[in-house]
C-alpha cells in the first residue's frame, strides 16, 4: 500500500506543479489593451463553448451513469462518474491556463524566441502535468479506497469492473471533446481560410474576418483541451487495463497481486517526476526550436530509464524472481494449464521475473522514442516526404493532393512495424502482462508528450493574436517559427496515442476472453479466424473508423459551409468591416460553430457504443450466444487493424500536408503567393480535418469500442 | 464428366460470340482518312505497351515458373502457365478489339445515339465473354486433363495444386498487367490534363496536346486490358477455390466429388449463355443509357436464376439429398469430427442439401445486384454522393476533396453490410462450400460485368477520336453522355470484384487451414485472436493495401510529372504546336509513359509475392513454426479486411469525384469554367490514381498473398 501512497504523491506534485507553473505563467506581462481585449474575446469563446460541450455531454453521461447504476452497481458507476469528471477537468484547465497563455506568449515573443517559446512551453507543461497527475491521482485514490478502506482483494471483481468503468467514463467523455472540439476548431479554421484568405484576399487572422476569433477560439478547445481529454483517457485506459490483466490473469496471493498492481502506479508516478525535470531542460541554447523541446524530452526519457529500474527494485524486491509461473497459465506454452475450458483461447501470460517486466518498459521507451522520430520524418519540412508534397504542389492542387494522399498511405508502414516488433518482443519477454507493461511505460511519458502538444495551440494562437493586435512583423515572425514546430509536435501525439492503442489492444482482447471465461465458464467461443463470425465481426470491427471518419469529414466540411455563409452575410449586411471602420460580430460565427460542432459530435460519437452492444445481439439472435461473443470479440480487434492505419494515415498526412504549406512559405517553390503556394493551401486544407477532427478521435473510438465490450460482458452476467 | 464437356462447350461458345462480334463490330465503318490515321497511333501505341509489358512480365513469368517447376513439379508448372497465358490473352484480345471499336463508335455516333451504344457495347461484350469464355476453358479442359486422360482422383493432391497454380498464374500476371496499365493510363491522363487544361489552356483531347494519344492509349492498356486480366483472374481464382474447397473439405465418393467439383464449371456455363442473351437485350428504348445498360445486366442476372437452378438439377439430381454430411466435419457444429488436432480451428464445412447450395448461388446474385445498385448510388449523379461533392466544389478546392474523401470512407459501409449478410447467410445454409459458391455465382455473371465496364474506354476513346478529328459537336455531345455512365460502369466492376474477394476470403483461408492439417498433421497451430501472432499477421496484412497504395499513388505522380515535363519541352522545341502549324510527337510521350509505368510496376507487384514468405521466415526463426504457420494465416485475413476498405474507398471515390465534376460540366454549380469546375477538376484529378490504379489492383493483390501462402504451404512440404 505504501506504493500507492508514494503514486499519489507523485500525482499531487503533478498538480502542484500545474499550480506552480501557472501561477509564474499568470504573473508575465498581459501586453497591451488592444491584445488583451483579443485575448478576452477568445477566451470568452472559448469557455462559452466548453461551457455547453460539457453540459451537453452531461446529459449524456448521465443517462449512462444511470445505465450503468441499474446493471453494474453503485461502484462502477462511481467510477465511471470519477473517470467522466476528471476527463472533463483536465480539458477545461488546459483550455483555461491556455487562453491566458497565448497573449503572454505573444507579448513575450515581442523581446525574444526564447521569451515565448518558454511562456509557452510552460503553459503546456501546466496541461500536460495536470493529464497525468489527474490520472494517476484517479486511479491511484480509487484503487487504495476499494482495497483500503473497502477492504477488498486486489483481483476482486468489482475492483476490475470499478477500473473498467473509470476507464470508461474518461473514454466517453474524451470522444465527444476530441469530436466536439475538433469539429469546432477545423469548422472555424477552413470556413475562415476560405471566405477570408481566398475569396476575401485578406490574410490570415486578419481582424477584419468575422471568423477569426472563432478559429483562435477553435485551437484552444480542439487541440488543447480535445487533445487533453485525449490523453487523460489514453492514460487512465492503459494503466486501467495493465492493473486489470494481473488481476485477471495473474494466480498469486493477495500481497503479491497488490504489488504487482501498484507497479504500474508507481512507473506513472516517478515518470511525472522525471517529466517535470524534463521541462527545464527546454532550452534553446543556440539550436533549433525542435531542438530545444527534444532535449526536454529525452532527459524526462532517459531520467525514466533508471527511474523506472529503481521503482521496479522497489516495488518487486528481487527482479530475478519469478512471477506468475506456479499459477494460471502454463509457462512454456501459454496455453491454458487447466481443461475446463479446452477449446477457450490461451491467454499469454506465461511466467516471467521482474527483469522481464523491467525490459517490457524498455521496449514501450524505445517505441515511443521510434514513434516521435517517424513522425517528425514524416511531418517535419526537412525531410523527403514533406519535401516531395511541397515539389509535387509546383503542377498544380491535384499533384498535390495526390502527393499527400500517397505520404499519408506510405506513413503508416513503419509505425506499424514498431509496434509488431515491440509486441513480439515484449510478448516474449513477458507475455500479454509484457505488452500491457510495454504500453503502461509508453503512457508514463504522457506528461512530456502532451506538454509538447499543448504548446502548440499557444503558438497559433499567439501569432493570431500579433497579427489582429498589430505587433510588428518580427514578433509574427518568431510566433510562426514556434508554431511550425508545434505542427509536428502535435502530430507526435497523435501518433504516440494511436501506437499506444495498438499496443493495448491486444491486452483489452485478453480481459476480454479472460471476462468471458469467468462469466460464462460453460460457454466454448471459438475464436479462430476460421469462424466466420470472427471474419463478421473483423469486417464490421474495421468498417467503425471509417464510417466515423466519413462523419467527422462531413461534419467539418458542413459546419465550414455554415462559416461561409455567415461570414459572406456579415460583409453584405456591414461593408464597413471590410474598410476597416466597423468591428464584425465575432460572436455570432462563435455562436454558429458552437451549435454546429455540438450538434455534429452526438451521433458519431455514440457510433463505438451502440455498434459493439447492437452486433452482439443481432449474432446472438441469428447464431447463438457463442457466435455474438466470437463476433463481439473480433470487432474489438477489427477495430484496432483498421483505426490503426486510418488513424496513421490520417494524422501524418495532414501534418505533412500543413508543413509543406508551411515549407513554400519559407520561400521555397515561388514562395507565398506563387501558384504551389495556392496548391499547398488546398493540400493543408484537406489535411486539417484529416489530421485534427477524424484522425485522432478514432483513438478514443478503439478504446470505447473495447470498453463496451467489457461492459456488457458484465452486464449480461447479471453485475456483481 | 459430362458436365464438364457441356461447361466446355459453354466456353467455346463464348470465344464463338467473340469472334462473331468482332466481326459485326469490324464490318462497321471506320470514319474518315483522318479519324483512321488517330485511331491508328492509338493502336500502336497501345501494341506498343503491351508488347513491352506482356515482354517484362515474361521475364519474372520464367523465373517463377522455373522456381515452380523446382518446388511443386511439371504438373502445377503447366497450370501457371496456362493461367498466366491466358490472362495475357483476354487482356490482350480485349485491347485490341477496343483499339478498333473506339473510331467506329465516334462514327456510328455521328448517326445517332443508339449507333454509338451499340458498337461500344459490342466491343465491350466481346471483352466480357473471352474473360468469362477463356477462363471457363482454362479451368475446365485443365481439370478434363488432369481427371480423364491423367486418370486422377478428383481430390488428388495435384489437383488441388496444379488448380493452385493456374490460379496464381492469372493472378500474377494480371496485378502487373493492372498495375502497369493504371500507371500509364492515369500517368498520361493527369499529365496531359494538367499541361494541357492547366497551363496551356486549350481543352481536352485537343491534337495540339502531345500526351493526347498517350492518354487514350491508356484507356485501352489500362481500362480495357488491365481491367479484363484482373477480371480474368478473379474468375478463374473464384472457380478454382469453390473446387479446391470442394476437394479437400468434403468426404465423398469420387463419382460424388466429380459431379460436386463440375457444378462450378457448369453454372459458369450456363451464366455465359444468359449473359450474351442478355448483351442483345442492350437497347436505348426511348430510356437512357443506364437504363438500356441494366435491360441487358438485369436479363441476364434474371435468366441465370433457372439456368443455375436446372444446372444444379441436372448435376446434383435430387436437389434435397444431404451432401457432405457423413464426412469429415460434425454437421451440426462444424467442429472436426476428428479429435487429431484438436487444438486446429474448425472448418465450417456442415452438411448440407443441393438444394442449400442453389440458395448460396441466389444470395450471390443477390449480392450481385446490391452492389451494382449501391455502386450507382455512391457514383450516379442522381443522388446524394456526387451532388454533395459538387455542392462543395463551389466553396474551393479543399472543400471539394474533403467532401470527396469523406464520401469516399462512408462509401465502404453498405457494401460490407451486404457481404457480412451474404457470409452470415450462406455460411448458415452450407458452411464454407456455401459461400465459396455465393462467390462462384456473383462470378458467372462476369461476362456481363465485364462487358458493361469495357463499353467505357472504348466511349471514352471515341469522344476523344471526335475531338481531335474535329467532328461536329453533336458527335461529342453523344460520346460524352455514353462516357458518363461510363465511369459508372467501371466503377461497378471494381466493387464487383473486391466484393467477391470479401467473399472468397473466408474460403481461400478455409484452404489453407485444411492444407496446413494435411501437410503438417502434428503441428498444432493456434489461429485464435488471442495468439499475438496472429495480431502480428493481421497487422501486417492490414499494412499491405496501404503500401501498396502509397506506391501505386506515388507512381502515377511521378511519372504524371515526367509526362508535364516532356509536353513543356514539346512545347518550347516546338512553338508551331500550339499554333496548330506542326504535329507533336505524340510516339515520344507514348513511348516515356511506357517507359515509366513498366519500370514503376516492379517493385508494387512483388510485395504481395515477397511479404507473405517473408513474414513466414521471419516469425519461425523468432517463434518457431507454428506461430509462422499463424501469422501468415492472419496475414491472409488482414489483407482482405483492410484491403477490401481500401479499395472500395478508392473506387467509389474516385468515381464520385469524376461524375461530380461531369454534373457540374452538365451545367450546375456554375457549369464549366466556373471556379466550381476548377475545383471539380482538382477532385477529379485526385480521383484518377485513386479509382483506376491504386484501388483496383488491390483486388489482385489480395488473391496472390492467399495463394502464394498455399504454394508456400505445398513447396515448404515438398511438393507433391
């Protein structure tokens, strides 16, 4: 138990941090009147829309939370309730320290790259500390309350379905943020881009845009606190679900399982410890803006290494011991020791020591390593891939678009191999628990990564607010090299968050059999790909990222038309905004984009829901119970083959697409203005609900999938 | 063995109906002095390419005949080559009988609509049964061959591979001829679009153009023969594994197994006959093109009901007799009757009635027709789809590509709706046997299919024979509307064939499932979700479709920006082009695009051939064989379950992006000129490598994988 005290700890120096941080954030000059009264208005917005996302999603979460009280009990639904306010929280403050950040940076940009690059960067600290903090802090204090207090074992039921469904809150309610926000942030994005820099002729975040408060308003509640929500679930569903598997998959005795649980507890926490020293090391010290963030980051990684060695000593007492190897599962071969259930799956938990564990987490370091490297090839202008999209825009927008559409297929190749490579590896190492430990130690680093991400919108916003507030150029200038960066950090966590899901699907499919062996132990579901309700469930599994995505795309590509419209009315009604004598009405497009992106988020989101429960029961009816879990089971997996690619390719292509444009602007290929800059507008266009809306909203999608699952199997057994 | 010689007959009539339609079509007149002399650059062209690319792929053909012959013996060595042959052959004949139908349907049109349908519908249709009628004899005189003179048994174990490898002879030959075909013709398409359109400014199929001849040499290599080896290919894979399946799943008498494996052949047969009953039913009517088109694919669809019905009564004899049921497998569970390998997956192969199997081929046909329905839908300009993306080109080029690719990913859901029901449903009636024969009667309908597809290169090319010989508007106007249903039919063929795919999928693993049991009986290989090696396998199965996608994208671009670079200098060399004063050298660009799609086709076109032995190698040496065996196996499923999104995606897409901008040249959204038709032509663009390179040479690929894991399978054994 002591372990979970010191994971707490380390959670409330993430907050404490956060508060901190804030506070040196908060005390940096405000710039001027003129910028202020931007900021305000951006903020505003910004909270005016959360304000109703949440309400909206709590209405939502409350019919479930109802749900989940009739079938699963009073703890479940606590957890789901812990796990669905934290989630909303940890958005709300990332978009809350962000608003205020973004004026600081731009007034801080005024001095130096490195005054706003620190501002900035700090800001997105503060979000990225709290993400884990917050999670570790939930899961941490449930765990200690239904073992303490409750006085529950470890590998109690109702502490798996309690995590399950604290998992499941954080998913939930991360899906609508990520679609609400994303739909929100590239609505106002594209329809401003389109009716002001090309049918207007203005510039970008020119004051005179009815729209342009709107798309600064979008950054923070999209890529901010959307990406934060994100993140928030990706962490609590990761440890959730390696504290799960021992518990399920794992024969020890109590003391035994309680220190196995809190391993993952207690890798999250010295992780936060060693990502908050990270974020000193940001530093530009004569190299590059990518430069300064990556020393951030691999100190906090490498600071991990022996961090988490020592944790493990701690935690486990001698490494060489091994776990797990008298108990459920045969060693050798994986298979099942026991008969009852001959024709059930093998669950690979074989035996393995604590330096196996300790290697797992190597592997999940040296993934997430791999991952950002591949994604800053893939998305960064100095490489082939961004470089070619930017050549192939010199014959014009189709070559473009072509281009980005084959970098978009082609960056999903290696990503892919990582993680099979890693799978294999820690697999071998350790078996299923080896995976779900290779993913916990990838999450660990959750803190660091977000922090990266959410500088990103501080940027953007930073530079909008220079431009609407008349800065001098210089400052637009050292505000659009910070941002450039941020393109590529953001797709770095877009594909660290899918990565992860990869890794983890594989552990979520064996609580899943392994559930379904305990509830219904008389029940033989074959599993093999040779049923053809695995094949159903497989098809129709992959097809749920697609239709999502399909809805996402249209979503966006609607709201923007709405933007269009609104923005074209405000210049015929008021000429004057186009002179310059008369302000436009920046809260009426904000009103127009809030409804639209709320209005749109519902149905797509409830899609990974109502999809695993409908499937179930429809094979069930036509083909038995067996067949309704074979399927179930397989469309937990199909989901995961296809969302994986979809989300790769989504994500990387719009990040290349975005810095190709970014790249013409630097002066290469005829520079702004030229007819490839008008093509690399086209290609950005199209990648930014690729890459910000569809993209990474498939990753909450995988993890609610699979989370239903679960909780129907539970459900269907009559609760606890 | 009766029924064999009737499916014979069937198929000589087929090449019959060829001939004596060639006939009819090149008794018609050939235009004018100058028609004839554009007509005839086309056709050296096209003679050109197909004789460097049929020159090329004979290269790797030897090689890999001489491996075969070294591995499985002379027997499979002869039925590679025959495959191989003749898929060159009905690519070949059906390219040339298009070089010839395209000046006369420009002439015909002259007269009238009607003239113009029925001569491209003619030559299409010629295409249509040599596919259907040379892959009928193929498989049918090989299988005489093999179980008459030869003496065999009908489940002999050469059979079963020499049917194999003819199969992976026609595959293999048809991905490069698809591939390379798609590569010249989208390459000289963009090109030519884009210096002509684009930069020069002057209109389509313009004889100034020096890609213009290039570009209607690709209709005829790319649309007309790629496309007839592809189909090719998917014929004779579809019959050949309803066969194969039949031999190792069912326990029978050789008289029963005889009668069992010719039922294929002679649905085949009697499907050929309606289907060039239905070629004459093709007539306007007073209704539209579609409308003429569906009289003929729907009398044909119709007729084949009591055609397939007598046939099976007439093989079968008492429809209600149980067949397969005393066999190998447990009727009621489909579990293996057999405890040897208890731990290997169950084959779904239960028992049934003839009676059974005659409602799986009713649920192809239903199948059949859903998708051509829901091919329209997605692709019609009547509906939603198309006019949505033209809806969207108003507000720009990104509008426009995000509508489209959105339209694109929900294009997917319905057609796998439908075959996740035809799987459910025929699997319920007959097991495996029952949707290997769902897919064999989807296929009886190829020639049909395949003639409404090849009708479009030929209208294609006679609009652009009308332009350039300058014949009057009306001639063109009348090319132009039959080019239109055009795109939809080509869309049509390609859902057609990845749907089969979805399909036999199941059936082709179930082979391999079988195979892996009688090749490795004491190897227990476990291919449930659950080993993380067949996570590994569907991986990088799933990865397949995307690289293969992104080489095939990256293609068309690069040679598309040769094609630019190469009419530019014609230009500048040459400045009496544009006045119209001197002719380009139109054999020069031919020639670079020949150059480009060979050399570019290589590389793509061995993945599907390398990866699967590869994987194989590579996870026994880390895991051992049995893990090998289960990867490659879930290797063969994640190809078909992303790769069927992929090209479905891809095709629809695509066809959606050129109709929308066909609506919009019809003169809505602005009609053309228009920014809205800029736009629509930026999709269009888009759509070209998506539709006609990338997305149907999937369906290819995915058959080698499968097949080339059955050869695999049979070599690694030692052949026979």
């Amino acid at each position: 138990m002591t372990t979970v005290y010191l994971a707490m700890i380390c959670g409330v120096i993430a907050v404490l941090y956060g508060i901190f941080t804030s506070a040196q954030v908060l005390r940096q000059p405000a710039g001027d009147a003129r910028m202020q009264d931007i900021a305000a208005a951006i903020q505003e917005g910004a909270k005016a829309y959360l304000g109703r996302q949440y309400t909206t999603i709590a209405i939502v979460g409350v019919v479930v939370a109802g749900v989940l009280a009739l079938t699963l009990g009073l703890i479940s639904t606590v957890g789901f309730v812990i796990g669905a306010v934290l989630s909303g929280v940890a958005g709300y403050v990332g978009m809350n320290i962000s608003v205020r950040a973004n004026v600081r940076t731009a007034e801080a940009a005024r001095t130096s790259l490195q005054g706003g690059l620190t501002t900035a960067f700090r800001s997105g600290a503060v979000t990225g500390m709290l993400v884990a903090g917050l999670g570790l802090l939930s899961i941490a204090s449930f765990f200690w309350y239904l073992t303490g207090p409750s006085g529950l074992a470890p590998n109690d039921r109702v502490i798996v379905e309690a995590l399950t469904a604290l998992a499941f809150g954080a998913s939930l309610i991360s899906i609508f943020a990520r679609l609400g926000g994303g739909i929100f942030t590239k609505a106002a994005d594209v329809g401003a881009d389109l009716v002001g820099k090309v049918e207007a002729g203005i510039p970008e975040d020119d004051p005179r845009n009815p729209a342009v408060i709107a798309d600064n308003v979008g950054d923070n509640v999209g890529d901010c606190a959307g990406m934060a929500a994100d993140l928030f679930e990706t962490y609590v569903v990761t440890l959730g679900v390696t504290m799960i598997s021992i518990a399920l998959l794992i024969q020890a005795d109590a003391a035994e399982l309680m220190r196995l649980m809190s391993l993952p507890l207690i890798v999250g926490g010295v992780c936060i410890v060693t990502s908050i020293i990270g974020t000193y090391m940001v530093r530009l010290g004569g190299g590059s803006i990518m430069g300064a963030l990556y020393k951030g980051f691999f100190t906090a990684t490498i600071l991990s290494i022996p961090a988490i060695y020592v944790a493990s000593v701690y935690v486990l007492g001698d490494l060489n011991a091994t776990i797990g190897g008298a108990g459920f599962l045969d060693a050798g071969t994986g298979a099942l020791a026991t008969d009852v259930v001959a024709a059930a799956p093998a669950e690979g938990a074989a035996s393995f020591t604590g330096m196996d564990l300790f290697w797992c987490m190597m592997v999940g370091l040296v993934v997430t390593g791999l991952l950002v490297w591949i994604t800053e090839y893939y998305t960064g202008t100095n490489h082939r891939p961004v470089r070619s999209i930017a050549k192939a825009s010199e014959t014009g927008h189709g070559t473009n678009v072509i281009q980005g559409l084959a970098i978009s297929l082609e960056a999903t190749a290696l990503p892919t191999l990582v993680i099979v490579v890693a799978v294999i590896a820690s697999y071998q190492l350790a078996g299923i628990i080896g995976i779900a430990f290779a993913a916990t130690a990838m999450l660990a680093q959750a803190g660091m990564v977000v922090a990266l991400d959410a500088y990103g919108p501080v940027t953007d916003n930073a530079g909008g607010i220079a431009e609407m507030a008349g800065l001098p150029d210089e400052v637009r200038e050292r505000t659009d090299a910070l941002d450039a960066v941020g393109n590529t950090t953001k797709a770095v966590t877009k594909g660290y968050a899918i990565g992860s899901a990869g890794l983890a699907a594989l552990v979520l499919f064996g609580a899943y059999t392994t559930d379904l062996r305990t509830y219904f132990p008389d029940l033989t579901v074959d599993f093999s790909l040779s049923n053809p309700y695995v094949i159903v469930g497989l098809l129709l599994g992959a097809l749920l990222p697609y239709l999502f995505g399909a809805f996402g795309m249209t979503a966006v590509g609607r709201a923007a038309g709405a933007v269009v419209e609104e923005v074209r009315g405000q210049f015929r009604d008021n000429p004057g905004i186009m002179l310059g004598t008369s302000r436009p009405d920046y809260g009426r497009t904000v009103d127009l984009v809030t409804r639209a992106a709320i209005k749109e988020m519902i149905v797509p989101s409830l899609l990974p829901v109502a999809s695993p429960i409908a499937l179930y029961f429809i094979i069930t009816a036509v083909a038995g119970q067996a067949s309704g879990f074979a399927a179930l089971g397989a469309m937990l997996l199909g989901v995961i083959v296809s969302g994986l690619f979809v989300a790769l390719s989504m994500t990387s292509g719009g990040g290349a697409w975005d810095n190709a444009k970014k790249y013409i602007e630097d002066g290469n290929h005829g520079g702004k203005g030229s007819e490839a800059h008008k093509a690399a507008v086209t290609g950005d266009t199209v990648g930014d609900p690729y890459k910000d809306t569809a993209g990474p909203a498939v990753n909450p999608m995988i993890k609610i999938t699979n989370i239903v699952a679960l909780l129907l199997l539970a459900a269907l057994a009559g609760g606890v």
